[in-house]
C-alpha cells in the first residue's frame, strides 16, 4: 500500500517558488495583453467597417474553437523556429516562455473580447448618442464615455476570467518550461514522489484560486451597492 511521504516538499520550495514566479508573469502579461487587444477586437466589432467587424468576430470564433493546449502547441513550435530563423538564436527557456506569453495572450483575447463586447452592449444607447450630440467623435465616445463605463460594469467577469487563466497556465507543461505545475511534476518525479507533488500542487491552485474568486465577489458585491 503506497504510504504519503511530505518530506521532500519543504526541501522543493525554492523551486516551486521560481515555476511560481514564471505561472504569475504569464497570468499577468497575457491578462494586461489580453484585456488591451480584446478591447480592440470588442471596438472593431461595433464598427461601421465591415472588414473590421468581420475580422474581429472570426478571430473571436477561430480562437474560441480551439483547445488551447493546441494553440500553445501550435505556438511552441512557430514562435521559437520563427525567432530562430530571423535572429539565429537557438531555443531557450526564454524563447519558450516568449511563445507561452504570446499564445495564452491572443488565447485569452478572444474571450476578453466577448465580456467588454457584453461590457460595451450593457452601456445605455443613449450615452452615445449624447456624446455624439455634444460632438465628439465614434472615437471619442467610445475612449471617453462608453468605455470607461462598460469596464466599470465588466470587472468582475474580467477578474474572474484571469482566475480561470491563472489555472489554464499549467498547460504550459507541454513545452517543457518550468512553471509551477511543470516545476512540481519534475521534482515529484526526480524524489519517487509525485502523487505528493502534484497534491501540493493542486492545493496552491486551489488556495490561491479560491482567495482570488472570493476577493473578485466581495469587489463585486460592493459595485452592487
């Protein structure tokens, strides 16, 4: 019968600590990129310019439509061959982590996209129709009015989104980089003990996910009122 050891987890700390570091700079970096691009693909899709608005409504379909441990797949093989070939580097962690960021980015977009597109509906018409009036222009109603507004109303799904990424990003194992996940798979799998490894792991996921969502309720709580 197995019996759980935890001996070799405070000894792994340092470690799990720095794939720690590598899981919260892909959440931050694909949340901060994620949110700006998807603002631009909500923005075009209310567009007069049917290109913009077709472009940014299949780019939302496309991305939706596909698992993403495909797409980091997709982008753990393009991105590092791509900065291969046009600077002579070869692959390194770094050119790893670089296609992570920008594939868990253009991932999480799509969805972004779809909470401020709902963010933006939620603003009454009439806001806009009285920036208009006033003379600002679609640009300027939209920076200035509805905006600000709709990213009032949509925070807390936009949070809640990132809690969903922050747990997405142990996919990124199958590129060998050394998150959290990957981090606690490896050293579980060096000391004979990866059944403890991987509990340890997936009570942090838990911890720092289940704090994450209910600070995003409180918050949400408190624009009820």
């Amino acid at each position: 019968m197995y019996e759980l050891d935890w001996s070799s987890i405070p000894g792994a700390l340092p470690f799990l600590w720095a794939g720690m570091k590598v899981t919260l700079k892909i959440t931050a970096t694909a949340m901060l990129a994620g949110i700006a691009w998807g603002t631009l693909l909500a923005v075009m899709r209310f567009s007069s310019n049917r290109l913009l608005s077709w472009f940014a409504a299949g780019y939302v379909n496309l991305f939706r439509s596909i698992p993403l441990i495909m797409v980091l797949l997709w982008f753990f093989l393009i991105v590092p061959a791509f900065l291969e070939g046009l600077f002579n580097t070869p692959r390194s962690s770094d050119t790893r982590l670089t296609s992570a960021l920008v594939a868990f980015a253009l991932f999480q977009a799509a969805y972004y996209a779809e909470i401020i597109r709902a963010g933006i509906q939620s603003v009454p018409s009439g806001q806009a129709s009285a920036s208009l009036a006033l003379g600002m222009t679609y640009g300027q109603a939209m920076r200035l009015v509805i905006l600000p507004q709709a990213f009032r109303n949509m925070t807390p799904l936009l949070l809640t989104q990132t809690v969903i990424l922050f747990q997405d990003t142990c996919l990124v194992h199958v590129s060998a980089l050394a998150d959290f996940f990957g981090v606690a798979y490896k050293v579980g799998d060096r000391d004979g003990r990866l059944v403890e490894l991987l509990l340890f792991a997936g009570a942090v996921y838990f911890a720092v996910s289940y704090l994450a969502s209910f600070l995003v309720k409180r918050y949400q709580g408190r624009l009820a009122t």
